[in-house]
C-alpha cells in the first residue's frame, strides 16, 4: 500500500495463481470510493482490508465500487464489499448489458466453444473438448450494477470529481478513469506499461476488437496526465510513448501474420501455430492456453479482413485466411 497522492492510494490485491501477482486496487479515501477490488480470494479481502486500515479507512465504511472492466481479477470482491459496506457499484453501461448476456447463455458455451473450434481449423481439439461436457461454463459472476456511466461523464463522488472513458478492446465495457484535478489516469489494463493486453475475439462476425482498442488508444491520447497507475505490474508517466508503442506492437503482429500466410490459405489455427507467442511455443500450450492464442489471432486476421489487406473463405465449413 503506498499514497500516491494526497488521500489516494494504491492498494496491492495478491493474486496467487496467476503470473501478474496481484491486481491494484486503488482507494480515493475521502469519496470512501475503491477503483476494483481484486480476485474474490479470502486472502484478497484480508489483504485489501487490512490495507485499508492501514491508509485509515474501514472496509465496511466504502461507499462506491468503480468496476473499469468485468475480469475476475478485477471484480472478485465487488459483491462481498458490497454487503459488508452497503457501497454502490458503479460501471459502464455496457457491463449491465454484458452480464445479463452472460445470465442468459451460461448454458450455450459448450456447443459455442465446438463451433468455434470447427469455424477456426481447430477441429483436431473436438475429441479433447468433448470430455469437458456440461463442464464447460461461463464461470464467472454476476452481480448487480447499482449505477452506471457513459463515456465522458464526469463521475461525482463526494467532493471528488473523475472523467470516465469507454475504452473498449480488451474488454468491451472497459472504462480508464481520468482524475483532471491531479493528473492521474486510472487505467486498468486499457494501457500497462510492459505487457500487451489480450484482445480477443471467437466469432469473426462478433466485432472488430482490435480496431475499437486502437480507436480507444488514440482517444486517451495527448491526455493531460503526468501519472499513469495501471491494474497490474508498475505506475508509469510518459502515456503517449506507450500508447505508441502499443499500436506498434499491433502493425506488428499484424504484419507477422501476414507473413505467415505467405505460403497460401490458412485457418486460424494454422496461422496461429506459425507465429510467436510470449507465453511458450505453440507446441508446448495446452488447449486453453491455444484457444487464447487463436482468440488474439482472429483479432487481428478480422482487423485486418475489414481493412481489405486479407481475404477470408470457408471451405466446407472451416475459414481460411490468404493474402
Ligand atoms: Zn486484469
């Protein structure tokens, strides 16, 4: 826990079976207003609340919940403060919309993962998939979104005052949250200062993630912001050199892929398996992790069929990428 500026504080959420290590969590403490919560793990909620005592507030007198996206390890403890605290959650719009989504086809995953895997040349996966059955759901939880903003407002919570901006990419629903008056960005994982965050799409008529992140990049640029305090690895100031280097990161990627359709047609399965990856060699992932992969892949193959750069086919059911 450290104050990074007067009254605001960066609370470290532990997140122990995940690489990044923990979530920040960060407290406004005069508005009584934490920016996401952290994993729903006992250990979190100790640590959170101990940390909170420390920075001289009680958990149970929080009063808002600002959600910048629906992942796990940002929206763990949401409903558990909730009741201990009566705090109000607070979201975009957009995550409302998501979770009832989410309440509705729970059940559908199963036979959307088997299509999903068929459309993208993953059909070697089926027999592996299969012995999954019904266990394949959408695990995570919903809860109710007691007030909810829209890109630009400007969110009042006693005394404080911060700008909100949709940013969506990683998440659809993802918000930064920009307090003007000390020229911080709160930026969840829109922008961290080493790692890329996954974009991801598994149906290629579902959207054009990568194009409305990139979108979303440019809209917080030139941002007046000296500090910026990310969800996860360290605070950073220079936002624009990152952002810069994220879309560069992107044209690259892009132009990887494209080389690897040099040699003719592939599915995304097959591109996949022919570009890099931080993680681990394609070989060496499991199922899950290849999933991702190709999720992050048909982003980009998507952004760039919409730009007119590639061509997409199906050939009996399966879709095939070329130059
Ligand atoms: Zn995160």
């Amino acid at each position: 826990m450290r104050e990074i500026s007067d009254g605001v504080y960066q609370l470290e959420v532990p997140m122990r079976y995940n690489p990044l290590g923990y979530t920040y969590s960060y407290l406004l403490r005069d508005a009584a207003t934490l920016i996401d919560t952290g994993v729903g793990t006992r250990e979190a909620l100790e640590s959170l609340s101990r940390q909170l005592r420390r920075a001289g507030i009680e958990l149970s007198e929080i009063r808002h919940l600002v959600v910048t996206h629906l992942h796990g390890d940002h929206i763990g403890l949401m409903e558990q403060i909730r009741r201990i605290s009566g705090a109000k959650i607070v979201a975009h719009r957009r995550a409302v919309e998501i979770q009832r989504e989410r309440l509705e086809d729970g059940g559908r995953i199963f036979e959307e993962t088997k299509n999903e895997l068929r459309l993208l040349g993953g059909g070697s996966y089926m027999n592996f998939l299969s012995g999954f059955g019904d266990r394949v759901r959408r695990k995570r939880s919903v809860f109710e979104i007691d007030e909810t903003v829209e890109d630009g407002d400007l969110l009042s919570l006693e005394g404080e005052e911060i700008r909100v901006h949709l940013t969506p990419g990683h998440a659809q629903e993802h918000i930064c949250l920009h307090d003007e008056k000390r020229h911080i960005l709160f930026s969840g994982d829109h922008v961290l200062p080493k790692i890329t965050p996954h974009i991801s799409l598994h149906d290629p008529w579902g959207g054009d993630p990568l194009r409305e992140y990139l979108q979303a990049l440019d809209k917080i640029h030139g941002l007046p912001v000296k500090t910026v305090y990310p969800a996860h690895e360290h605070s950073f100031d220079d936002l624009d050199g990152r952002i810069s280097e994220l879309k560069i990161h992107h044209k690259m990627r892009c132009e990887e892929m494209k080389e690897a359709m040099r040699g003719g047609a592939g599915t995304v399965y097959e591109i996949s398996s022919k570009v890099s990856w931080d993680s681990r060699p394609w070989p060496r992932m499991d199922f899950w992790t290849k999933r991702m992969a190709a999720a992050e892949c048909l982003a980009h193959l998507v952004f760039m069929r919409n730009n007119g750069e590639i061509h997409e086919e199906s050939r009996k059911g399966v879709l095939h990428y070329s130059l």
